[in-house]
C-alpha cells in the first residue's frame, strides 16, 4: 500500500500540506510530514486495501507520514461501518489504544465519528469525559468531535455537557472544534443552543462563540457577539 500512496506523491503540495498543518517547531503539527496527497485519492487507496490485518494497520499509524496514518483511519472506519458486532467491538478498542497516533485535527475529523461516535450510540459514554479530561490535544478532540453522531439523531445532551467541560481549553484547535458540534446542537435545537449560549456567555471563547452561531441571521450573530 505505501507504493500506492508514493506513486501519487506531489512535493509541491506536500509543502503547502506541511504549512497548512502547522508542522514547525512548537506547533501543534510538529515533525508531520507529508507525500502531497488529495483526500479523495487517499480514500481510493484505503478501498482498494480495506481487507489489511489489524498488525499492518497498527504499521501504518506508527509512520511519520501523515497520509500513511490517514489511509489507515480510513480502512478503520471502512470495516467498521461493514464489520459485525464482534469486529467493530475490536476496532473500536484498537482506535482507542492507538489514540497517541491519530494526532492531527483531520486524522481526528475523519475517524472518531465515525468509530467512537457509532460505537457509543447505545453503550455508556464515560471513556468522553476521560478523553475531555486527557493532556493530549488530541484525545480531547476525539471526545467532542464523537459527538457528532449523537447530535445528528437529535441527541445533544453529551455534546453541551462535554462543551461545557471543555469552554476552558487553552487551544484553538479545540475552540473550533466545540464551536463546530455547538453549531450542529442548533440544527436540533435552536432554543437550547441559545440557552447554552447564555447560560456560559462569559466562560466561552470567542472563536467558539462565532462557530455555533455561524448559522444565525447576521443581525442576531452581531448581537450575540456583543452579549445581547
């Protein structure tokens, strides 16, 4: 599989890749590197090698290349929305012990919805609230970004209260990523967003702020983001 992703390698976007995810010293990205590979591309790729064992999936996530590690999260989800109860039980634990490689905003967006999130639609939700909990960025990401599946069945009760637990997250990353579910609890329920919105005004960031209410008239955003 990995000569099927260098044959698609592309150096010049492969740099713009390493700029776009922040892979300088100190940021959030650091040491990341890149092939240069679009995302529909690298999705043909995990289709043709969805059937690869777990133990050449744990392979690819331990690279340093980021496309490896994406191609690999992909087959994961791929099995999992075909496997039985049984194989979506096991992918749903090997996602779990391999958190520390699922370490960029995308390899998160692109997976945990669609891992942890279904898994967790009719089991206990505890492991999230660990996860909000976790030093790892990352970890924390899974935590909210997972609950997207809930909020798309009208289920947003997890989505505040992990929020909530989570409005005072020093990075950006995470203040997009809440304001993003945010966004979605309005598609269920405006007045309970706006409640939420009121209820912790003065804790939440305002890049969160401004996601959840992107979907707002304009005159209703301008007054929100005022504290009307």
């Amino acid at each position: 599989m990995e000569e099927a992703l260098t044959s698609l390698a592309d150096p010049a976007r492969a740099a713009s890749h390493a700029w776009f995810f922040k892979t300088g010293k100190g940021q959030y990205g650091e040491g990341d590197r890149f092939l240069g590979i679009r995302v529909p591309a690298m999705r043909k790729v995990a289709l043709r090698f969805r059937s690869l064992p777990l133990s050449d999936i744990k392979r690819l996530l331990a690279s340093p290349l980021h496309e490896h590690r994406f191609v690999a999260l992909e087959i994961l989800v791929s099995r999992y929305e075909q496997g039985s109860g049984e194989e979506q039980r096991e992918i749903y634990d090997f996602y779990l012990r391999h958190t520390a490689r699922i370490n960029n905003w995308d390899l998160v967006d692109t997976s945990a919805p669609y891992i942890v999130g279904e898994h967790l639609l009719s089991r206990p939700r505890d492991v999230l609230y660990e996860m909000a909990r976790s030093p790892s960025l990352w970890e924390r990401r899974i935590a909210i970004v997972s609950c997207l599946t809930f909020v798309k069945r009208g289920d947003t009760a997890d989505a505040f209260r992990l929020a909530e637990l989570l409005l005072a997250d020093k990075h950006d990353l995470m203040h997009k990523a809440v304001g993003w579910v945010l966004r979605e609890t309005g598609k269920v329920s405006r007045p309970d967003l706006l409640g939420f919105i009121k209820s912790q005004y003065t804790a939440m960031p305002r890049t969160t702020l401004r996601y959840a209410i992107e979907h707002f008239p304009p005159e209703q955003r301008k007054r929100l983001l005022a504290g009307g």
